[in-house]
C-alpha cells in the first residue's frame, strides 16, 4: 500500500525509436533520468532527469566494500541491435554494454 503505480516509458530496443509503455511499482532508470547530456530520441521520452542523479559523482554506485561499480539502464542503445546505456564505475554514461554482460549491476527505483 505504501509503493504507487507509475507509468514507465522505454524503447522497444532492437534499433527502434518505438516507445511502449509499462504500468511499475519498481523499475530500473532509464538513461535520460540518470544523465541530463542526453537530450535525443527516444530517450527523452523515456523520462525526465532524476535530480539525485544529475551529476557523474552522484551517479557512481559503490557495493557494500566500497567498490564502484558499472550498472545497467532500461535505455536500449538505437544504432546497435545488442547494446543498451550503463553508467560505468566513474559514472559517465556510455552506450555499450552487451545484454549478456555478466560484470553488470542493477540499480532500481521504487515509487512510494
């Protein structure tokens, strides 16, 4: 009862600038909420820049030891079939991380 509904927009992926949309109580970023440079389309569609996140130091995300460490967006990268956005361990944003990486971690947002 505490967690609401919201809508989540993305990209079909697989080269498409199609968006589709999705009823989420729990969902992982998409590329435009977590780096405001990124201003084409689709992505701007897929949402608006997450203030917490609107900076490369406060996008770098540490494990329990300290360790900072590359994570994924639900952002599929348009000109490459199997790429999608990550944000790597310095916190820049950058369009290649294979869908069958295994060294990639998850960051998800919760809307209460």
């Amino acid at each position: 009862q505490l967690m609401k509904e919201v809508k989540v927009k993305s990209s079909i992926g697989d080269k498409s600038t199609e968006l589709s949309s999705s009823d989420c109580y729990i969902f992982v970023p998409s590329i435009s909420e977590m780096d405001p440079a990124i201003t084409t389309e689709p992505y701007v569609s897929e949402g608006t820049v997450i203030k917490h996140f609107s900076s490369t130091t406060s996008r770098i995300c540490y494990t329990p030891d300290g360790t900072a460490v590359q994570y994924w967006t639900r952002s599929p990268y348009t000109y490459n079939g199997i790429y999608v956005y990550r944000i790597n361990a310095s916190g820049t944003s950058q369009p290649v991380t294979q869908m069958n990486a295994t060294d990639v971690y998850a960051r998800i947002m919760i809307s209460i």
